[in-house]
C-alpha cells in the first residue's frame, strides 16, 4: 500500500489504544494485526474509490446532460486493469493469511505442552507437573506455550483475543495451537463456539507471569503428582503391563521409547505415533494392531475418563526404558483403586496401545 514502517505501526497502536482490537501480548499478534490493518485499508480505498466513480458517473450521465446514451466500446487495458489490481491485492492477502496459519497451528518443538479439556461449561487446563486449573491459565513470558485441545461432551472454541489465537476443542479429537506470551498480565479466555445454554458463562482468564512468579506458582500449585506419575499409577492399576512389558514373550509391544517413532500396522500402514494416536490406540485398539501382533487388546471406551487418557499418553510419553514397567508387573500398592477403572476390569492388555513398535 505504499506505507512507510512508523504510519503502518502507527495505525495498529491507534487501533489497540482506541480498543477496536485487544491489546497485543503475545509474538504473533502484531503480524495479525498488519494484516487486519491491511486488509482494512484496502477495503476502505476499494470502497472509497468505487463511492467516487458512482457519484461521478451520476453526475456526468445524468438525464438533462445525457438524454441520449452513449455507446462506449469496450477497453482492454482498462479491463485488465480492475481485474489484476484487485487480484494481485487478494493473492497477497492470500499468502499473507496462509503463512500466519501455519505459524499459528505449527507448534515449535520446544514448546511446553499444556493440556486443555472444554466440557459444559468450564476450561479444565492440565499442566505436566500436575497443576490443575479450572477456567484459568497461568503461564510464563517467553516461552513457547503449546497447548492440546479436547472436548468432552460438544464442540468449544478455545479463544484468547489478546494473543490472536483462537483453536476448536472436538470431542474425541486433538487439536492444538501455540503462542507466546509478550506482556505479564491479566487476559480474556472466552469460548467462541455456541455449546449450550450457558455458553456465555463459558469464560475464564489468562494469568502470564514473569519466569521468576511462574516458578512460584509452580511450586504452590503442585498437587505433588505429575501426569506422567498419575499415567504411571493407572497404567499398574489396569495391569497394562501384563503385555507390554518388553520381555521376548510378551503379548503386546513395547512402549519404551515409542513416542515420536513410526511404526508399521497389521495393513501395512506406516503411522507417527503421537499423542492423538496414543488416545486412539486405548480406546480404539482394533485399528491400531501393530504389524507381529494379535489383536487381544480389549478397548478402554468409556472406561478412563478423558483426564486418565491424558495421563496414560503422557506416561507412554515419557517411557524410555521398561524397567519401571516390569518393576509393577507384580505390584499393586501404587494406586490403591482409580476411579477410572472399570468395575471388575483386570485386563491382560495394555492401556497404551495395541498397535505400538517395538523399539
């Protein structure tokens, strides 16, 4: 458009200060907002441009100057004009959003990974160390912060107006969006997606703090269990590791080392096992049978809450070597009884999944 650098950030502090957009706190809002402003600008000159041609055509060929019409034969030059001006803005546009898309929805791989659970009608955050919020999210400054997104009953929006992200939570599927946090602060988390009657009390707020108050917080907020150790404790109480317990005769497949690694399927497809494969593995373990093994896996359906599964996956997450498994093989005193456990379950299979490689 022609901008010099000092009016185009101009414009975007004018537009924050006067609150017609929220306040830029995270790395990746002032790109949003140079392409709002943008986009904004080439809106207000199309609109002001075609505005002028009407009133003049209105006035120059009006009746009493014009009573005749005049017959205009066709321009090339001017019809190439107003259609590869407008399409040339629109491709920037275009590759402009696009780029900022994968930004966004692209986690860095040093991200902390913070999981969240929308159900009617609250935000459930679960940190790694066990720290527990509800329609709260204390995070620290500088820090990549991706966060995994899970629905349990409806369809949620996970929005944080201030940090220019906003990420669906489906039930039965992750998804995920990152940021990082620029200014400590108190910021709006709000669900953007209609899920019941009182959607609109779906709200919660964005603590970010400095490294040294995150320490803090970490340390008094502890509930002095992890995900992983909870994942551990679980992973006992449902004997999973009567077949995944790396010895040569074991009924299911090591799970030691099985985060991020590809493995082939009983059908002879490769798979990246992540997180959302792990999930799918527990409770949906037909089809994911790993390529030497039979599928003896029963599924864990609607028997390990969403908040267990987040556990288990970060337990398998976490496991390099199967020694603390074949530790528990014998041994029941880890978690006395979980509430996630199905009442007269003592499965021989394992939580993590049916359909993991040996490593």
């Amino acid at each position: 458009m022609g901008l010099s650098p000092v009016l185009w950030q101009f414009l975007v502090k004018w537009m924050v200060n006067s609150a017609i957009i929220p306040p830029e706190a995270s790395k990746i809002a002032p790109q949003v907002d140079a392409l709002l402003v943008f986009m904004t600008l080439v809106s207000l000159v199309g609109l002001v441009l075609v505005g002028l041609l009407v009133t003049a055509f209105s006035i120059l060929y009006r009746r009493e100057r014009n009573p005749v019409p005049t017959q205009i034969e066709g321009s090339t030059l001017l019809e190439a004009t107003w259609t590869f001006i407008p399409l040339g803005l629109f491709l920037v546009m275009f590759v402009w959003g696009s780029v900022l898309y994968f930004r966004i929805y692209t986690p860095p791989p040093n991200a902390m990974n913070i999981y969240v659970v929308g159900k009617q009608w609250m935000w459930k955050a679960e940190h790694p160390g066990g720290q527990h919020e509800i329609n709260s999210l204390h995070i620290p400054i500088g820090k990549p912060i991706q966060l995994t997104l899970i629905s349990q009953d409806v369809f949620h929006s996970f929005s944080i107006p201030a940090f220019r992200v906003k990420r669906e939570a489906i039930p039965g599927r992750y998804t995920t969006v990152w940021f990082e946090a620029t200014t400590p602060g108190k910021y709006h988390l709000f669900c953007t997606q209609y899920c019941g009657t009182q959607h609109s009390g779906m709200v919660g707020e964005i603590d970010v703090l400095t490294p040294e108050d995150y320490k803090k917080w970490l340390a008094t907020s502890t509930s002095g269990v992890s995900l992983a150790q909870n994942g551990e404790r679980l992973f006992a109480s449902l004997s999973c590791s009567a077949c995944h317990n790396g010895q040569p005769d074991s009924r299911g497949p090591s799970l030691a080392n099985v985060y991020g690694s590809r493995l082939t399927l009983a059908s002879g497809q490769p798979v990246l096992v992540d997180e959302a494969y792990l999930r799918q593995a527990i409770l949906n373990p037909s089809a994911h049978i790993t390529q030497g093994y039979a599928p003896i896996m029963p599924t864990y359906q609607g028997q390990v809450s969403e908040e267990g599964l987040i556990s288990l996956v970060e337990y398998i997450k976490n496991l390099s070597s199967n020694y603390r498994v074949q530790q528990t093989m014998n041994t029941s005193e880890l978690l006395p009884e979980q509430p996630d456990k199905a009442p007269g379950k003592n499965s021989a299979a394992a939580t993590g999944a049916q359909g993991v490689a040996k490593p």
